[in-house]
C-alpha cells in the first residue's frame, strides 16, 4: 500500500511501514513544513493514503469536501511509537479492504460507524 505520513505521525511510523513493505512518503523526512492543503493534494494525485494526528484533515475532508485517497486519523492517548505501530498494524490486518468509507476503533477493537468527531483512531476511505 501507499501512505503519506504526516509530521505529526513520526519518522518512526514510516520506517516501520516501510520495513513491511508498503510505498511511503514521510512528510517529516521530505517536506517538513508544507502545509495541509498541499499534503491533502500530493495525497489526492499521486494516490496516497494519509496517516496523520492532525484533526484539520477531518475539518477539510468531511467539512470542506476536499477529495482524498483514504486517511487514517490517529486520535490516541498512547502516542509512543510502540502503540502508534500496533494499532496501525491492527488496522492494516483488520479493515483494510473493507467496503465501510469511515472506521473508529478504541484501543484497537472495532465499533459500529460513527461521526467524524469521534475521539478515536479512524479510517477514512474513498468508494
């Protein structure tokens, strides 16, 4: 798969995905500093999946309808580099692939469909 990692998600977060085999642009490697509405556009064209902790991409994406690949919206409590991994890798396992457009987890167990102000990790994905 491809991923864009945001800033905020850490080099960490992309060398492990890297080390798994999937295509990553590290947003924190390559162009620190860029600014949202470019990201969202690199994203959109080249056809990345965004990984980020920054809520402004769910403002700009259901709010301002801006277009995307996918993103996953990382809303945790455990921000260390172990967790950000583990649940990631949980969510590669479990719902990529699925048909559903907007996925929350807590602690990595699935629940039903919910809002895009929940406080949790998310997946957004294009139809």
């Amino acid at each position: 798969m491809r991923f864009l990692v945001d800033e905020n998600a850490g080099p960490s977060l992309a060398g492990w995905l890297r080390r798994q085999g999937h295509e990553v642009f590290s947003v924190y490697e390559a162009a620190r500093g860029v600014d949202d509405e470019q990201i969202l556009q690199k994203a959109f064209v080249e056809h990345w999946i965004i990984i980020t902790s920054d809520k402004d991409f769910g403002e700009k994406i259901y709010r301002e309808q801006w277009p995307h690949r996918g993103v996953v919206l990382l809303r945790l409590d455990d921000e260390r580099v172990a967790n950000k991994t583990a649940v990631i890798q949980r969510l590669l396992e479990n719902y990529f692939g699925s048909t559903r457009r907007y996925v929350c987890s807590r602690d990595g167990k699935p629940s039903s469909f919910c809002p895009t102000g929940c406080r949790s990790t998310a997946i957004s994905r294009c139809q």
